[in-house]
C-alpha cells in the first residue's frame, strides 16, 4: 500500500494516467482524466456500466504495481448490484463503487465505454462508434419547497445540470404530461431520455435499464427490421413479414397504378404498411421479452415508393417522368406517432435520405454499410430487384443510378419460374459432352445425381427454378453450347441430346421432367433474362462511362439475390462487369445494415446525409448512350466488353462478332417500356 | 422629367434616400435602402402589401421635386390588382409595380410596414412591433427537371432562399406531404408560412392572402378568445363561452376534488375544455367569415389550473402543499394537434408561462399587458378572482402573489349576491341622515328613485346584487355609519330607520324588498366581505413589505371585477391601499390582452418569458407576517394604515381604536381555511 495521501491510478486501453486522494471513486478520476466510461445512474451503483478490470501485479511499462488490495473492499451497493444481476467476474469492479486505496492498473473493456465500436463487415474501412441518439440519465430531483416555486420541469433541469452537465435541454409536452406522476412514484428519482442530446423526449419513475430502437427495411415484397439494445449496439431480435400492400400490386408500379386509378388508394396503403410496421415492432419487442414502449426510436429504410407510403406522402409523383421526390432529405426527429407507430409514445422517427426518384433510402443504406466513399477503390454496388440500384466510385465521386431490370432476376416473366422456397432449383451443372443436366433443390442437400436424392425431395418435389437457379441453367447453357453469345437455342442439337427440344418456332431444354411436370427452358425465358441483364450492364455502364473509368476493383452485391447467385455465373452472363472473382462479394442486406448503423451512430447519421448531397445522380431512360449500351449488353456475356479476369476461372466459348437483328428488335421493344416507365 | 439616367428617390418616415437607374421599382429601392416596406408575393402585384404614397409637390426639406408622372403609369398588374381588390386612393401605388421615371418623395404608410406597431393601452409605454411568429411567403418553384433530380421540397427551399434569403429552413413532414400537390395546383407557385425564420409549417398552393392567429384566455368561468388577422395585427373577431367544466366544480379547487375523487377526470376535463376551444375556433372563423383552417396559430393565457387541463397535464398537484408546476416555462411551437384543437391541421400553439403554483400565465399576460416591469412607478396589478394575483413592482424588481380571497367579491357566499345579470344591483348610494338607499340595477339606466325606473325593470325585477353592488352597498353603509370599522352592524339604528331589523343574534340591512322578495345585507354578508377583502389586502401588504415600499403609484384593476366596480368604494372598504383615485384604474382584460400581445409579437414572448424568471414569487400561505397583516385588514378600511389620499375624496368616518375580539377569532378561522389550501 502507499504510504502517500494520493495514488496512481493507470488507465489501459487510453494510458491516461494520474495521481488522487485515497479514497477517490475510480470513477470519478476516470472522468477527472477524460477516460471514456459509460454510466447512466451517475455512480450510484444502479446501472452497473462503469464495469472496469483491476489488472493484478507489477506493470514497469506504467511504472505501477498494482493489487487487488489497492482497492477499496467490495460496497454495499456493489454487492447488491451483484446480487440483483449476478456476479461480476474475478477483478471485475463498478468503477463508482470502488475507491482508491494504492496505486491501480484499470482496464476499461470496450463494454463499459460510451463510444464503443459498431464493427463494420469490412476490414478495411474504419469502424463506427456506437453513439445513439437517444441515452439514458438517471437524476435525483430535488423536492419541491413551497418557498422557492420552482417547477417540477425546472428541477429536473436543474438535476441534469448539475450531473450531467447539459443546458438548455428542450423538453417534449408528452414529458411535462408525465413528469410529475414519474417523479413522485420514482421517489424523485427519475431516468430521462434524451435525444440528441438537446431534447428530453420521456421520462421513466426510478431507475430505466435499457431502451431498444428498431431499423427497419421496408421492401416492395418484405419488411425486415432489428431490434437492438441501445446502450450495447447488440441485435437482440430480429423479424421479417410480407409487405402486406402485396396486395394492391406485385410490383412497384402496380402500386403507384393502383392509386392513380383509385383516389384514396395512398392512404389506404400507408395504412396497411403502418398496420404492418406496429405487428412487427410487437413481434420484436415480444422476441426480446421487453414491452414494446421500451422502443423508443426507430429507424427506416426503404425505396422511394416504399419510404413515401410510410410517411404518409403520395408516390404519385415517382410514377412517371421526371420523378421528382417531395424530398430527398432525411426525416429526423419525427414523433413516432405521426406514423402511427405504436412503440414509446413519445419515440423519435429517422429516416435515411432518398437520393432520387429512383434511388432510395435503401440505396442511402447500402452506401452507408458499404462505404464506397472512404476508399480509394473503385467499387460497384448493386442492389438487383425489380429495379437494380447501382452506385459507382470511391473517395473522390459517387455515382448512382436505377435501371429497369424487370422482375425477370426474380423468376418472373420466367416459364419454369418461381420465388426462392423447398422445390425450386438454385443450382445446375449442365455436361459439356452429354448436354445432360445435374442440380440441386432448395430443401436438398443432394445434388439431383446423387443417391438418395429422390428420397430427399420427396415431400415437395421439383417445382421450378429459382432466380439463382435461372441465371446458372443459363450461363451453363451458355457454357456447354446449347445457346450461342445471342441467346439462341441451338435447334442443331435435338439430334445430339433429347433436352433440346423443339418448341414451336424455336426450341427449349428441358431441365427436369418427372410424372407431375416439366422444367423447361424456352427461348422466350433466355430473351427475358437477356433483357434484364442488358439492363442491369447497360446501366453499370453508364456509370462508369461517366466516371471516365473502364474497370472496377471490386462488386458488392446487395440484397437477397446477390447473397444466393454464384457470382462467376452471374459474370458468365453479363450481368457484371469483369472482375476478380474473390473480389466479387454480397453485401447482404446491405440497405438494413446501413438502417442499422443510422439506428446505433449519430455521427453515421450526419455522414450518409452529406454523402449523399455528394452523389451524382443519372437517369438512365433519358441517358443517350444507354440504347448503345444495352444492345451491345444483350450478348452473352457482351458483344464487344472482354472478361479476362472471368476467363481465367471459367472456359468461355470462343467469341463470334455478330450482330443479331433479333437483338435489335429487342431492345427497341424494351427502350419503349424503358421510355414510358423506368419502374415496370 | 429628370434627364439624367438615374433620379433620387425619398421615403419618409424613415428619410431614407438614394439615386437609382431610371426603370428600378419603388421595392426594389426601397429594399436595397433598408426601408420596412411589406410584401407577400416578393413584388409579383399579387398581395397589394407594398402599398405606397407618392407626396406630389416640391420638397425644399428633402431637396426633391417630386411628380406623379416620376412613376410609371399604371401596369397591367396593377390595374389587375385593382379591379379584383378596389380602386387604390389618389397618389397610392403597389411600390413592387411602380418604376422610376424621376425624382420622387415616397411615403410608406403604417400599413405597409413589416414592423409597425401594436399599440398598448399605456401612452408612457413603449409600443410593441408587429411581429407574428409565423408569416407567409410567395414563392415560383422552379419545375422538377429529369436531368436534375433535386427534390420538390428542395427546390422549395432553393426559391425561398433565392426570393427570400432564407437559408437552413426545417420542414415538418406535414408539409412535405402537402407539397407536391400544393406545387401542380399553384402551377409551381405556392405561398408558404414559416415558423419563426426556421420552420416552414403551411404550404398553399398559389397565392395565399391572409392567416389568422387566436389569442385566447382561459378562466375557469369564462373562456374569451380573440382572432387577429396576423398579417395587420387588427381583431377581426371575438367570441367567449363558459368553461364547460363548471358541471365537474364551480371553483378551481372544487374541479382538482373532482379529478381526486374520480381518478381520470383530469382527462375528461381536458376534453370537454378541449372541445370548447374547437367551438370557439369555428365561431371565430365563422363570425369573421374565413375557414377556420386559415387559423394558423393559437395563444393560450389561464391560471395554471386551467393551463394545466388544457394540455393535458394533470393539475392535482396543484391542490396541496407545495403546489408544485409540472412546468414554469412557456409551451412553445407545439402542434395545434396535440391538444384537439381543430384550426389549420399544422397550426403552432404558444402559451405563456406559468410563474408559479398559484400565479398562472394568465398573470404573465396582465404583466405582459401592464408591463410594470418598463417603468420607475410602483405599480400594483390585482386580478381578483377566486383567488387575487397580485403583482407588485417596477423595472427593479417584480415581486408576485396569490391570495385566497375566495368568492365573495364574486357575490357567492352573499345571501343576495347574484351574477352580473339583469336585474342584479351593480350601484348603490345611502342617505347619510335617512339610511334611505337608491340603486341602480344591471339593464336599466335610472336610478331606483328616478321616475320611470319601475316601468323599466318591470321585464325582469330586482333580483340580487353582483360584486360591484355588494362592494358599494357595505361601503356605503360604512359612511352612513350603519356599520362600524370592526363591520358591526349597528342595532342601535333600528330605531332610526326601518332599514336596520334584526337578524336572530344580529342585525341586517334591507336594501330592496317588494312583493317577490327581500334584498338585504346580513351581518354574515359583511363577514364574508371583510374576510375577502382582508385577504386580498394582506396579500398586498405583504408584497409591499417585501419590497420595502410604502406606498404605491399607480394601481391597474385587471378583469371583469375590476372594470365594474367603483374604485373608490373599493378603497374605501380597503380592499386595496391608498392611492392617488386618479391612478386607479381598470385595466380591462389584462391576461387577454397580453395573450394578444404574445400572438402578434415574438419579441413580446421572449420578453414575458425573460421577465417571468425575473418574478419573486411568495407563498402568502405559509408567510409568518400573512396573519399578521390579515387580522389589521378586517377593519375598514384598516386598522392602522392610513388613507389619506383617499380621504381627500370621501369623508371616512372618525377612526377608533379597537381590537374586536371577533376579527381575531374570524381570522384565525379563516388561517386555518388558507393553510389547508389558498385555493378555496
């Protein structure tokens, strides 16, 4: 022990360091020497966020020798807090509860700091501070005196000033309405919220544990949204439901149709996704067993339809040209009951900026997850649905665009299509000599040429071919020869194989055929997959046309089709650029991510808003190189573009310099769809 | 004609002046002069605000030879304006419309000023500016352009900032959902009204003329509201009702029992008031023929029960030690939504602040009102009620109170006390030799000893006598020496005058008798009296004391009591100090007006709101000297203080020197009444 009036005390990760009076709070030197410990009770050992480690022995590093008995013993409070929230692990302190007895070496896990990391999926970009915009106080308030009138509102102010050093706090009326009965029941003791740290927006008797926010992904086909604990950053659940507006139109357009040819239809809309929204923030709060008012902010994402329904604004505008958005700024601070979203009555709305009429805010949140803003590689984002969403650049530009895909990539529009569920094919493998196909099926483990595989599916059988599935029959059609860079069926081979068949005035191969059905695919599923990925490629290049770049160093492929296709594939067909292959990654929900980073990181907040005001916006249907592009996209995988990257992992049939009237005509057609609707 | 190619423009009042290019519009040099000139529609000849005087003839003073044909003929807007608004007088033109053509000297009227004057009711005052919160703004958007994909909301605020300088303006969702529907039908012209410089709240599509503010005074009888056009300052409508919560408690401590018995009546009581202010609203709108959407921002003032229950905020802590606000400060720039109330659907609500338990914001309105807090003199402001506010002080200091005075200056707890009603007795003179008494009564305009005065009451009769008959009748009595200073009745007289009869143990004084019934003043009557008046002036003194004055300069009788009763009467029986008579004065509906004030001024809110945390605020309740000061008060007019001022005016009877054993009893039995609850 010392000997001394005061000790050292030395603080790991930040080496901060300093010398106080035994008996000094850890605390309270760590805030003295701005080392970065969280708590909400302000020392009272309530909340049991202080935690720090007492690293035991003789640090010469620090010049410290430190010991358990360097510290004050164990406290009632502590103990209690233990015995109401189970043992804090060997050497495991509440810094308020612990004073200083010697000197100490004190690591502060990242647990007990305020300004933790949210990891990001990438390595190589910086992390994000978990920084929400709505934290915990907790405040004893005095009491009122009859002799010095000041309100019960005022105090508390006065409290939170005092601990918490904030002035000129703003306060909710639904807070004032509350705030009285609080403090009494309380005992005077009250935790606030506070958002932004400018605005107490609610106010809990005694002393509030946790607080949750939702981030919400609000899709045309499903709503997926993440519940997560606030002062951790941690997903503690996570749900996911049909879009129930599904109902008035499969697609985007039929919705905007919809309401263009039923007046009210908007509103009947946003109520059905607000309906859907509150049975989803029930079913989170019930998977996490908290009660949904403990949500007390909520974050969305969404295409520009999708987020203008939500908040209660007509999409009639985004159904034709020029598109133009009521806004493109992010919605803050909004009351959640102005969306009728049943959570805290008081909770805080955000919304991620649009970035235009055809770019959302799930386009806004892909970015944010994906930051192509903070390196210098040049990285393609793609995000492909009915429409795809592409953003392009790095650092020094963004640039972004939708271009109309169709639902082809979807299994629309696709005979043997179907959505992604138990039976549908997702992978095929087509041999280069016998033309006989060999797959797996969703619900399988099996590939369809391996023993017990009959057994297997037998529940559901093979009921079609999924998006992934569509675009691998091809690509190995392509592969094998069976379809030439046109994307004809080659009718030459009925006489080499009886899966090429004839079938009216062109032909078709026929993938699977049993008692119950035949998967085939027509030359009518190849043109509607050419179409859509001419679109998809014209539109990638466009872009980069007009960065002035010929390459990308890297693709990420959002949403759920770019987390199921095998990405060679996808570049064997055209619909990306070339590039190396392990560079050629899914982002997953990469827009929920981005919802989520919003939800957990103010400063995440302030950065996608200035991002982007930055991004460079193209319209592909009045672009006029687009038409160019897109026919030279219709070619399998392009007419002129080289894959060398590709070629080095995948045997390309030689190329042949052709230009197919047929492909012309093509893409005139889809130009005029392109022309009167970029949303179909 | 000048021959130069520029001439000299002066505007007066301002005298400012300056050279322009022949061709520049009156606006647009008085803008670049800093001259206050109006305008809605940023010089388009649409809102006729920028009206101008042209001051023909040869101004020696300001060095011009100012002519009619200096200034452009008449333009094709301007005669347009005309024909759908009236004829513009003599020598007045739109400035926005008006070229120069020569030297002229230009007046602008009052009304053309942005910042012209809301005249207060004081000369020795200083007068307020115009200065609504919200104003309205036309604006031309530019159209929405595929090529540039910046937002409707974008391009709002790109013309506002462009026509109007306005830069990081917030929206309210609400808005945002109006505005793309506000843009097509305005043909992308669209009024907007914004909140403070920093909030755009409304958009109408086109040009909008005129908004409307209500200023409204909740008491908890009387509910009186006022419309202003927000753009002149003038009152284009008033209307009043009852408190429908009356039917829950005649007084404001019997409506807090209510809410204590019956848990949930607090939001009962909000509603019904609640539903009120909208049939207040609509009745305004409708008496001055506009919608009642046009309706775009409301003042409340009320004690702070009354403002309690209107936001919703329950007010039983109110009703016992230590009468604790839930909030002292004003509630600023809430939604008109979040308390029911049905003008323009994105309307703000201000409401002055509370200043403490007992002295609500309709006490900050008085001051706001009154603004004691400008000058030197020693002003009182007494709002008598159930309870009197009290506010002493100059612009050193501001010291307040409330007083349980009870109802009896409101004729409750009078055996013939009544409403100020028809038929009710409001003046009474007694003979000094007969005691014979001649009355006046509520509807009729003759003296009960005038001929014709029997025809004339015959629709109604006499019925009772209001507050302003009860204060004169006993003070009358008291100089005609039928009561004592101790307010003993004299028994001795009934000998003297047929008046005087006994009453049981006591006396009484018959004021009015006829077949139907007998008006008279008993003994308990004056009880009643003397314990009101004795609280309220104790109330006084006590302020006083803590002020360190003796005397005070002037004294402003707020409310309905105040504007009838005779000032002198109530000096007489000592209801308020002495004081110059000439400086006693009504001051009509001080709260009302100074919710008034609040409405069309910012800079009178920020003003009320800096002045209110200035108020000392003492409990008369729990202070040593209340007691004290009350006993001496019983007498009339007092026990010791003199009225010398007063008697220059009235022959007070001689003073004697008692202690009536009964006052001490009566006070004490009153002390315990007010330390129960000052809200009696």
């Amino acid at each position: 022990m010392s000997h001394q009036d005061d000790a050292l005390v030395v603080f790991t990760p930040s080496g901060r360091r300093g010398r106080f009076p035994l008996g000094t709070p850890l605390l309270e030197a760590a805030r003295a020497l701005g080392v970065d410990i969280d708590s909400v009770c302000g020392g009272r050992g309530l909340c049991g966020r202080c935690q720090v480690d007492l690293c035991e022995g003789s640090f010469t590093k620090h010049g410290v020798e430190s010991s358990a008995n360097h510290l004050s013993l164990k406290s009632d409070t502590e103990w209690a807090w233990e015995k109401r929230r189970g043992a804090l692990r060997e050497g495991r302190r509440l810094s308020c509860s612990s004073q200083l007895l010697g000197d100490v070496l004190i690591d502060v896990p990242a647990s007990s700091q305020v300004h933790r990391q949210i990891v990001r999926k990438r390595a190589e970009v910086l992390d994000i501070e978990l920084d929400p915009i709505v934290r915990l106080y907790f405040v004893q308030v005095q009491q009122p005196d009859l002799h010095v009138p000041a309100s019960d509102l005022r105090r508390l102010k006065a409290a939170l000033e005092y601990e918490w050093h904030f002035s000129e706090l703003k306060t909710d009326i639904r807070v004032v309405q509350q705030l009285q009965d609080a403090l009494r029941r309380g005992d005077w003791g009250v935790t606030v919220a506070i958002h932004d740290d400018r605005r107490i927006i609610a106010v809990w008797p005694g002393f509030q544990e946790r607080i949750f926010g939702m981030a919400v992904d609000v899709g045309s086909t499903t709503i997926a949204a993440h519940l997560c604990n606030l002062q951790t950053g941690e997903v503690v659940a996570s749900a996911g439901r049909m879009n129930p507006q599904i109902r008035y139109g499969e697609d985007l357009m039929s919705r905007v149709s919809y309401i263009m040819m039923n007046p009210g239809g908007e509103t009947v809309m946003t109520r059905v996704v607000r309906e859907a929204l509150c049975e989803l923030a029930s079913e989170l709060a019930s998977e996490a067993g908290v009660a949904v008012e403990a949500i007390i902010e909520a974050v969305f994402v969404g295409n520009p339809i999708m987020q203008s329904l939500v908040f209660g604004i007509n999409p009639v505008e985004l159904g034709g040209a020029p598109f133009a958005l009521a806004t493109d700024e992010a919605i803050d601070g909004l009351w959640a009951t102005e969306i009728d979203l049943a959570i805290h009555p008081n909770a805080r709305v955000y919304a991620l900026p649009c970035i235009a009429g055809h770019v959302g805010a799930d386009t806004a949140g892909a970015i944010l997850s994906e930051t192509p803003y903070l390196g210098e590689e040049m990285m393609l984002l793609v995000d492909v649905g009915t429409n795809a969403e592409i953003v392009l650049g790095n650092r020094h530009r963004l640039l972004a665009a939708s271009s109309p895909t169709g639902p082809a990539f979807e299994g629309a529009q696709i005979s043997c299509g179907q959505r992604a569920a138990p039976g549908a094919i997702e992978r095929v493998r087509i041999d280069r000599q016998t033309l006989e196909p060999r797959y797996k099926v969703i619900g399988c483990e099996r590939w369809s040429d391996e023993p017990g595989f009959e057994a297997e599916i037998a529940g559901h059988g093979v009921t079609g071919v999924c998006g992934s599935g569509i675009i691998e029959v091809i690509a190995e059609m392509f592969l094998a020869g069976v379809i030439n860079a046109e994307g004809v069926i080659q009718g030459s081979l009925t006489e080499r194989s009886p899966r090429v068949e004839a079938d009216g005035r062109t032909f078709r191969y026929v993938l699977h055929r049993d008692g119950n059905r035949t998967l085939a695919i027509t030359q009518g599923d190849i043109r509607a997959i050419q179409l859509a990925k001419a679109a998809l490629y014209a539109g990638i290049r466009l872009l980069m046309e007009h960065y002035g770049t010929d390459h990308v160093d890297r693709i990420r492929l959002a949403g759920a089709f770019g987390a199921h296709i095998d990405v060679s594939y996808a570049m064997v067909l055209g619909l990306i650029p070339d590039c190396d292959l392990e560079h050629v990654t899914s982002a997953g929900n990469a827009a929920g991510t981005g919802g989520r980073i919003a939800l957990l990181s103010r400063k995440a907040r302030r950065e996608i808003e200035a991002v982007v005001r930055r991004v460079e916006k193209l319209e592909t249907a009045t672009e006029p190189r687009f038409q160019e592009h897109f026919v030279a996209a219709m070619a399998i995988p392009h007419r002129s573009d080289v894959f060398a990257r590709l070629a080095e992992h995948v045997d390309l049939p030689p190329r042949v310099a052709r230009d197919a009237p047929s492909q012309g005509r093509a893409a005139r057609r889809r130009r005029r769809r392109v022309d009167s609707s970029p949303l179909t």
